[in-house]
C-alpha cells in the first residue's frame, strides 16, 4: 500500500483486515502483536524516557512523512520518541491483544466504531481534559463527537481526514453544458442527460466489495437523517423497517445509470474512467480518485459536489469524512509526556508536515494554513467545515464482523437483484442479530 491509498488498510485487503478485527474484538488475549511500549504497568508520573508511539503507518511514504512529525515534536518539547511501527494490518487484525497486553503510550487509530468500541471496554485513556483546554480550539463540533466515546469523554485526537462525495471532472461538465444538482431529482435528471450523450452517468466500481458502503452510507443519511445512520450502525434500529427500505428505493433509482458489471470492476478502473472523461461522476473519497488524478496529472480538473437532497428534514447537513488520529493509553507511562504529544499532533503545524506526501487529504486541525493546499484540498476544508456532522464510513461506524460479513454482501446482493428489497432487509435483519445484542 502506498500513501495515497485509503489509510484503514491496503485496498486489496480491506475485507481481510475487517475479518481479522473482527476475529479479535471478542476480548480474549490470543498470541499475536506483542505489546510495543510499557504503559500497561505505569500509572503516570515517574517515568521522563522516551514516549512510546506505536504506529500502522508501515508503508515507505507515511512511515517517513511521520518520523518528520515526531522530531519536530522532539525539536520543540526536547522529549524524545520511540515509534513502533507494525504492519498497517496485523496492526488491525490484533489491535486487541495489543491493546490488553500494554500498549505504547500513544498509538494510531480511527475515530467512529472502532473507538467508541474499545473506549468503552477501557482499552482507551481518557483525554477529555486536553478536549476541554486548547485542544478543542482546533477542531469543529462535529470532529470532537466524532472523537467522543459511549459516556461522552473523549478518547481520540483527529490527525488528518479526506471527505466523499460526488466527483466529476468541471472541464466535462463545462463542455456538457451540466450544472451541480441541489435535490435527488435533479441528480436523477443530470444522470439521463449523461447517459444520453453517451457517458456512463455513475463510474462505480465493487470488485473490491467495499467502495458501494459509502454510496449506501450517502443515501441513508440523506434520506433518513445522522441520528439514524449511526444508530443503524450501531444495531439500534431495524434493519428491515421502512426507513432502510426507503434507502434502498432510493438507491435502486441510480441503478439504470451505473457503469455496466460494477461487481468486476475495481474503483482505480472506475475512477479512470471519469479521468479519460468516459464516465460523469463517482460516488468515492477525495483520498481514492485524488489518487488517480494526481497520477494522471489532471488533479486540477477533479472537482466534487455534497451528495444531493433527499429529504429536506436533513438537507446536506452530514458528510462522509473519514478521521485518521491517535489516542493515549488507559495508563500512559508518563502521562503529562503523553499528554504533550497528543497536543503537537493536534497542531496545524505538525499535521501540515505530514500531508507534505499526501495532496488529497486536509489537515483536521482548523488552524492549519489553507494557502498551502491545492485546490481540491481547499474545498475539500470548508466541505468538512461546514458540516453538521461527520460519519466515518460504514466500516469504521459499525461492528467489524457485520460489515465484512453482511453489509459487504447485501450491498452485492443488491446491485445483482434491486428488485427484491423487501427480501434482502428481512435477511440483513436477521443477519445482523448475532452481532448486535438488544
């Protein structure tokens, strides 16, 4: 995997990883990543040694872009540390046994499920007191939820995020004479107009088996509203009540505009083809097709556009936008060290650093310096912003055997056979009852 690939794990491994997490979030210590630091024994106060950072950030281009991170943290505060990188999924797949068996004193997670999860078995230490200080003047509400645990204390401080939406090439729509729809309707309408100059309305591909869970996150919360969304997620609501019906129906409207056999086609494919000008838009990540433009030297014709209206109760007010940071131990061993870190890495400054090798992604700090980003990554800031609320993707917001398991193949199911809704929400609902307890 390289650094322009989606930050949760290697593309092509995706649903391994989530297997692999699942296998492990039942809490019970197996043989596997060994602890990296000696948090697990201290209580915080004694120790002055080295921070302990463990890291997935494995690959040549982030592990160096956060080694940079680090010495300017150790420039500026005179502490030193010691990274522990592991391999960006085995770190997945045995976050649990790492996190039981002591670990370093900071290290790399994600914000959504996979925090609140861990926070509430008090696998994760408590920051709220940084959240309550200079912290939370870098960051917007819907960040600080999206960091906030099951009892309403923080657990995570963002690094960096990268927001989906509907990308298009602005040169095509300029020469197509297309604007940007506002309501589900017009987008309906903009898809037949493409269609009928002869362009594939909807570049999707799911060879991968991941990339449509955003689509349906899109649809959900557009149609349904945030509140449900994440309670969905979370097994709250009912898989085969109207509401996830209504999502489906509403999706199975795009269907006619798809790229034909989405199934065996990978997203880089299909993001080259809205490239080459063969397709109009993309439902995918600025990190993702930001990927493929910048390869292909055209990043400054890759514009985006909020997924549009479906119910007005809820308008656009939530995005997709998934948050890569950092948390602390429960028993950091030396907390105020701890302490001091996590407040660099919330920093414009050190996030800035880093997103040196990644012109795709934005800093999550509000204080970061905009004028140094592209285009595309200046939008991409007020895009974040200026959401209400911020999702992490339904891999990241839902427990990790039901994504892999169910979601992964209903969202097949569905794109093979749309015309069996009723069928495919009583099996999701059925399926999701070994996963999620009343």
């Amino acid at each position: 995997m390289n650094r322009l690939t989606p930050p949760f794990e290697s593309m092509f491994g995706r649903r391994a990883a989530l297997k692999g997490l699942f296998a492990t979030v039942g809490l019970a210590a197996v043989p596997g990543l060994a602890a990296c630091g000696s948090s697990g024994s201290g209580g915080g106060g004694a120790d002055t040694g080295p921070v302990s950072l463990g890291s997935n950030y494995s690959d040549a281009v982030p592990k160096g872009a956060l080694a940079e991170v680090m010495k300017g943290f150790t420039d500026s505060s005179k502490l030193p540390v010691t990274i522990n990188t592991k391999d960006h999924e085995a770190f997945q797949q045995q976050i649990n046994n790492y996190l039981q068996g002591g670990p370093d004193d900071v290290w790399s997670w994600f914000a959504g499920f996979r925090l609140r999860f861990f926070a509430s078995k008090n696998l994760v230490g408590d920051i709220s007191d940084l959240w309550s200080g200079d912290l939370a003047s870098n960051y917007t509400p819907a960040q600080k939820e999206a960091s906030t645990g099951n009892d309403g204390k923080q657990y995570f401080v963002p690094f960096y995020s990268y927001p989906w939406a509907v990308f298009y090439r602005p040169s095509v729509f300029q020469q197509k004479g297309y604007t940007v729809p506002k309501s589900f309707d017009d987008f309906i309408t903009l898809a037949g107009k493409m269609k009928g100059d002869g362009l594939s309305p909807l570049a999707a591909g799911q060879s991968n088996g991941w990339p449509q869970l955003g689509t349906f996150d899109q649809i959900n919360f557009r149609t349904n509203g945030y509140d449900f969304h994440v309670n969905l997620m979370a097994g709250k609501e009912d898989w085969a009540g109207d509401k996830v019906k209504a999502t489906f129906d509403n999706w199975k409207r795009l269907l006619e505009f798809y790229q034909p056999n989405s199934l065996g086609r990978d997203w880089q494919t299909a993001a080259q083809s809205v490239l080459k000008g063969d397709a109009g838009m993309m439902v995918i990540g600025s990190q993702q097709i930001g990927q493929q433009f910048s390869a292909g030297g055209k990043l400054d014709d890759l514009d985006f556009f909020a997924f549009p209206e479906i119910n007005s109760q809820y308008g656009q007010d939530t995005i997709e936008a998934p948050i890569d940071g950092f948390c602390m131990a429960p028993k950091p061993r030396n907390k105020d060290n701890a302490h001091k870190l996590l407040t660099y890495i919330a920093s414009a400054q050190a996030q800035q650093a880093y997103l040196k090798s990644d012109p795709t992604s934005i800093a999550a700090s509000g204080k970061a310096d905009v004028s140094s980003y592209n285009k595309l990554q200046q939008k991409c800031v007020k895009f974040v912003n200026d959401a209400k609320h911020i999702t992490q993707f339904l891999d990241r917001d839902t427990d990790p055997g039901f994504a892999s398991e169910v979601a992964i193949n209903s969202v097949n199911d569905f794109l093979k056979n749309p015309n069996d809704i009723d069928g495919l929400v009583k099996k999701i609902a059925s399926q999701a009852k070994q996963y999620f307890q009343k």
